[in-house]
C-alpha cells in the first residue's frame, strides 16, 4: 500500500516522500541540493564534456540517432520504441518487471504507477499521460516482491530521485530508460486546457484521445472517432492559462533530457521521428534488443535558434514580473504558423533552442520567486546556456562546491 505524500516545498511527487523513509527526499531531490556531475559520473562513468558536441545541451551520451520502429505501434505516442525496450526485457528475461506508468482506469490521462511482469502488459502503458504520479513509491513493494532485476521509465525528476538512491535500493540489475520533459501540470489543470482546445476545436473534450507538441511547431490531436487535427503552436490558447498553470518546479527543471537514464528516448531532435539519446554501455544494449525493428538513422539540424530564444526571454521576463504576455495580432499567427516551420531551427537546433529555453526560465523565476534556491539548484552547465542572452550570476548565484572526493569516499565505504 502507497502510503500519502509529505508535505514538501518545491515537489513534483517522484514517489520518496510516500515511501517507508521519507526523510531520504533530502538527498534524492533535484529541487533541493542536485549533483549533477556527481550522479553523471556515477552513471555514466564521466560528467559532461564541454569540448564533446552537445554535451553542454543534452548531458553526456554516446550517440544520437533519429529513430523509429517499423511499423509503428498501435496507440503509441510516437512509433512505441520505449514499451517496446520494456517488452523485450520481459521477453529476453533480462528483468523480473518494469515500474512505469498506465492510465488511471476512470480517467485515461491521469497516471498511475504500475509493476509489469508479462510483456502483454506493456501496451496499456502506451502513450501519454499527465500529471504528477508517485512512481517510486513502488520501488520498495517491488523489492518486497522479490523482484531483483528492474527497468524504469522515468522522467527526469523521477530518474534524479532514483540514481541518487541507486546504491542503496538493494537491486542486481537497474535499466533506467529516460523520457524528456519541462512542463507538467496536475491532471485537473490539464483537464482545463483540453477544455480551451476543445472550445477552440469545436470538440468534446472527451472525444480526444491524444496529444503530442510535434517538432514542426504544431500540436497534434487525434479523436475518439479515427480522425486527427494539427494546430500550429500560435493558435493554442496558452495565454488563457492562469499563470500557475505549470508549477514552480517545471518553470526551474533544469534537465530537459534526462540525462541520468542509460537511454533517452523524445521527440525534439528527430524532425517528425523518435530522437534518441544512447548514453552508455547499457543505453547500448537497450538500444540492441529491437535488433532489425528499428530504422536508425543521423539526426538533421537547420535553422538558428537564437531569434526564437529572445523571443521566450521577452515574454518570461514579462510573466514573471506579473505583466500579461504580448499577444500576436489574430490576422498575422496564421501565417507565422505557416512560417515557423519553414524558416525556424530544426532537428537538433530545435532541441537546442528548447533546451536553453528551459534554462533561460529557470533562472529568471528563480530569481523572481526563490532567489535563495539559486546557488544550490543551478548547476554550472546552465549558466553556460543563458551566458549569450545576457545572464549571467553575481556571486551570491555561483554553485555551491562540493568535495566529490569526500563524497566518493563516504560512498565505497
């Protein structure tokens, strides 16, 4: 039995807080004191390279691929290449289960935890959730279950919690597969804004089905009876959200890409195909169980992305400081919809503009509503991807340092 949530400042409800020691968020939590170049080399048996291509961006990785399973899977949210890892490290017995997500059976887009232990079981995992959802409150029942081996499908915050308390969770064998993200909200929220889509829509809000922010500026929807719609990016209604809408802790993430999985596995960098990131040595077998199911291919990049950050600057700085976003004129959002796509940055350029992005707003709310957080919760690496728009941090901002060696040593003891 999952046990309730503690009261914490700044939580996105990974799961710690409702597990048997709840003090343990402490040390496991991204938005209290992270480490990433700590957990990096832990992980992946090295920090980022800032002379390696990207890795100032996307954290460290081996290679990057667009990528997409042929033929696709049926109610995926893309081409289904990460329930499909996760089934076939059912079939190949490589794990005894897979902690992840399955919709809520009275409400399919609100997320639940689950412990899959058939392959079978996989496919009501597909596709998109959102909302928090306590995913590593099933690391202990799935230890008392005597389960060994685990995969893990995670994003980032949840994947955070889970490698800082690696070493002692007490498992043989951890595959930890990454999905991007840098904006979620609570399930009810959500239901808001499918309610805006629909007004906009002329739909039901219960008639979609699916909802997926595409690499090509737009928003695809698909509905209950087959069909589907693609709304360019400038025509949602995101200045009708109430500023709460996303939360404090998704305005201040500061790892888009999950970088502590052995695999990510998004959509950013893939122009209209599953962009993968594999990370390590067991990133690489992931990667190998699909064999001759998945198409690989280079990713792309075109475009400068600098134009479309000072954009999103201007308005964050705006919305922070309590003043409503500028608003483009009705007429002219057709036809930067139409724009967008043709002229602005694409592939990995896409991803590095959504990256900084990220990083451009988390330290402009930080500073407007917690600047205290700022020294511990901002690693070195971000302030590196403001540095060009102009932000750069006093003193009084700077990482704390830390004594790795100490730290490796308290560790192996």
């Amino acid at each position: 039995m999952v046990g309730p949530a503690a009261s914490r400042d700044l939580c996105t409800d990974c799961g710690i807080s409702r597990s048997s020691d709840d003090k343990r968020c402490g040390r496991a939590c991204q938005f209290i004191k992270p480490d990433y170049p700590d957990l990096e080399t832990r992980v992946h048996g090295r920090a980022r390279d800032p002379q390696r291509p990207d890795e100032v961006h996307f954290g460290p990785h081996r290679r990057m691929l667009r990528a997409a399973l042929k033929p696709a899977r049926a109610d995926a949210q893309w081409t289904g290449i990460t329930t499909r890892i996760a089934e076939r490290l059912l079939e190949t017995g490589a794990v005894d289960a897979v902690l992840t997500m399955a919709p809520d059976p009275d409400d399919r887009w609100r997320p639940v935890p689950v412990l899959v232990t058939r392959p079978e079981g996989m496919a009501q995992c597909r596709g998109m959730r959102m909302g928090y959802a306590p995913l590593l409150a099933l690391l202990e029942p799935a230890r008392a279950q005597g389960y060994k081996r685990l995969a893990v499908i995670g994003i980032p915050c949840q994947v955070y919690a889970l490698r800082a308390l690696e070493a002692e969770l007490g498992f043989d064998r951890l595959y930890v597969i990454g999905t991007p993200c840098s904006d979620n909200t609570t399930t009810e929220r959500f239901h808001e804004f499918l309610e805006l889509l629909a007004r906009e829509t002329d739909v039901a809000a219960d008639d979609i089905t699916y909802l997926e922010f595409r690499a090509d500026y737009h928003v695809e929807l698909r509905y209950r009876d087959g069909t589907k719609r693609a709304i360019p990016f400038l025509m949602l209604p995101l200045s009708q959200l109430p500023n709460d809408f996303f939360p404090l802790t998704c305005r201040t993430c500061v790892d888009y890409t999950n970088v502590l999985a052995d695999i990510t596995v998004g959509y950013m960098g893939g122009e209209g195909e599953q962009w993968l990131l594999v990370r390590n040595e067991r990133g690489e077998e992931l990667l190998g169980l699909l064999g001759d199911e998945v198409v690989t291919r280079a990713p792309g990049s075109a475009g400068k992305r600098q134009g479309p950050v000072k954009g999103f600057l201007a308005n964050v700085e705006r919305a922070a400081g309590g003043l409503p976003l500028r608003r483009m004129p009705q007429w002219l959002r057709p036809i930067v919809g139409w724009l967008m796509p043709r002229v602005g940055p694409k592939g990995l350029e896409f991803a590095r503009a959504r990256v900084e992005m990220k990083a451009v707003e988390t330290v402009i709310h930080l500073r407007r509503e917690m600047p205290q957080r700022l020294k511990s919760m901002v690693p070195a690496h971000i302030w590196k991807l403001v540095a060009p728009y102009a932000l750069t941090p006093v003193p009084t901002e700077l990482p704390v340092e830390r004594d790795t060696h100490a730290s490796g040593r308290e560790d192996a003891g």
